[in-house]
C-alpha cells in the first residue's frame, strides 16, 4: 500500500526479519528511513518464527536460509 504522492512514499510498510539480526542491524537502517520518509508506517516483526507472507499480510522478508520451492522472489544481501 505503499504509493507515491507529490514524490513521497506514504502507507504502511509491513517487514519481518529474525530477532537478533532485525534488532542490531535492521532497526538502525528502519529509523533512517523513516526520517528520510516520515508518511510511511513501518511494521517490523522481529521473529525466528517461519511466517507466510501472504497470510500474515507482510511484504517483505528478511532471512538467513535459503529458499526452497517457495513462491517468492529472493535475493542474496550478503553471507
């Protein structure tokens, strides 16, 4: 639901990531970009749990596996 208005992002961003990793190096990363774009809502879950994208309503992923035969689109961040 994010949209561009008058060259702004605004919605809600929904993330999923696990604990620690989202913690020490993603929230840095989330509050910069909020200040950059302040009329977007962030939503991070920070879990080990597996989650399916679709039914719990999140739109994007961060993981450290690999992906099997799941319908996504993954790409490799770093090792």
């Amino acid at each position: 639901s994010l949209s561009q208005r008058r060259h702004e992002l605004a919605g809600e961003l929904r993330i999923t990531a696990p604990e620690l990793w989202g913690e020490l190096v993603l929230t840095p990363v989330l509050l910069g970009f909020k200040v950059r774009h302040p009329q977007v809502s962030i939503v991070a879950e920070f879990s080990n749990r597996a989650v399916d994208l679709l039914q719990d309503g999140f739109h994007i992923a961060f993981r450290s596996t690999r992906l099997s035969s799941e319908p996504y689109i993954a790409r490799e961040l770093g090792q």
